[in-house]
C-alpha cells in the first residue's frame, strides 16, 4: 500500500509541476485558460481545478514559482561560470524570462495578490537576494566596483519587464544587461 500512495503522490507533483509550467507558458501569451493549460499539461481540467481552485491561486503558483527558480539558479550558475557570466546568464535567460512572465500576469497579479499583500514584497526580496549574491561574487572576482548597490543594479535590469516574447528578447535582454555591466564594471 506504501507504494502506490508514493507512487500517487509522486505523480500529483509531476501533475502539479506541469500545470504551473503550462500555466507559466499561458500566462506569457497573455491568456489563463483553465481548459487550455490543461490540454497543454497533458491533464483533466478537473485536476487543474483540484490543485488550484481559483484563478487566483494559479497565478500567486505562478508567481512563486518563478521568484523561487530565480533564487534557485543562482548557486548553479556560480557554480558553472565566472561571476560575470553567472550574472549575465541569470540576466539575459532566467530574469528576462521571469519578466516576460511578469508582464503577462501583470493584471491578474493585481487582483490576486490584494487577497496576499506579502507576495511582492516577498519576491522582490528573495530577487535582491539572488542579485546581491551575484553582484557579491562580482566584487570579490574584482569584475565590478566594491560600491555598486545590489539593488540599483536589479533597477537597472527592471526594463527587462518590456520585452516582446515575440521579438528578438534575447538581444533585447543581452544589450540591456550589457548596458547595466558596463556602468558596474571595475574596468
């Protein structure tokens, strides 16, 4: 019996897990439909509803979870580059993406998160903790200045939220992030 409730919840994350992606991917072209993210997450609308009742609580998911994957990255990118290129790579591919993502549940972030007040000022804090950790690396790599404030430089980064996910964003983000480095760099 152990084994087919783990084998149930296992596979509850894995449905849970696609819904918040379809829902991610929905939201960036501008449109939640429960029956659409459902189609795309390869499951029921039923179990859509049954993991989030509201159309509310799919967008606060939403949100969370890409402010949670922005946070999360960021040991990873350290890991595997040089501190200017873990900033660069957290810019151009992870926070442009998160901003795209952003502006298309925009208005629907407005009205759910009045019923949560703590949600932006939660992700804007777990957001300055990951550039502050990046921005940290860069100063002891000695690729930019000791005095650059961790949170002018994700301010620097917020015209990231005016790209077009149906333009060439990622030289968009790419000339942006390089703009914002070099008014950062030590050299």
């Amino acid at each position: 019996m152990t084994g087919s409730v783990s084998h149930r919840r296992a596979d509850t994350r894995r449905n849970h897990d696609r819904i918040l992606a379809a829902a991610a991917a929905s939201v960036t072209a501008g449109e939640l439909s429960f029956n659409a993210i459902a189609k795309q997450a390869g499951v029921g609308v039923g179990t859509v509803y049954r993991h989030f009742p509201t159309r509310d609580a799919l967008v606060l998911a939403v949100y969370r979870r890409e402010v949670a994957h922005l946070v999360e990255v960021v040991p990873g990118l350290l890991r595997a580059h040089p501190p200017e290129q873990a900033f660069r790579t957290w810019a151009t591919e992870h926070l442009a993406r998160y901003m795209m993502t952003k502006r298309g549940l925009a208005s629907a972030l407005q009205a759910a998160s009045s019923a949560d007040d703590g949600v932006a000022a939660d992700a804007y804090r777990s957001m300055l903790g990951a550039a502050s950790t990046l921005v940290e690396a860069n100063v002891l790599a000695g690729t930019i200045r000791a005095d650059v404030d961790p949170e002018t430089a994700l301010r620097g980064l917020s015209g990231l939220f005016f790209l077009d996910p149906a333009g060439d964003w990622q030289q968009s983000a790419a000339d942006l992030t390089d703009l914002v480095w070099r008014g950062m760099s030590a050299g």
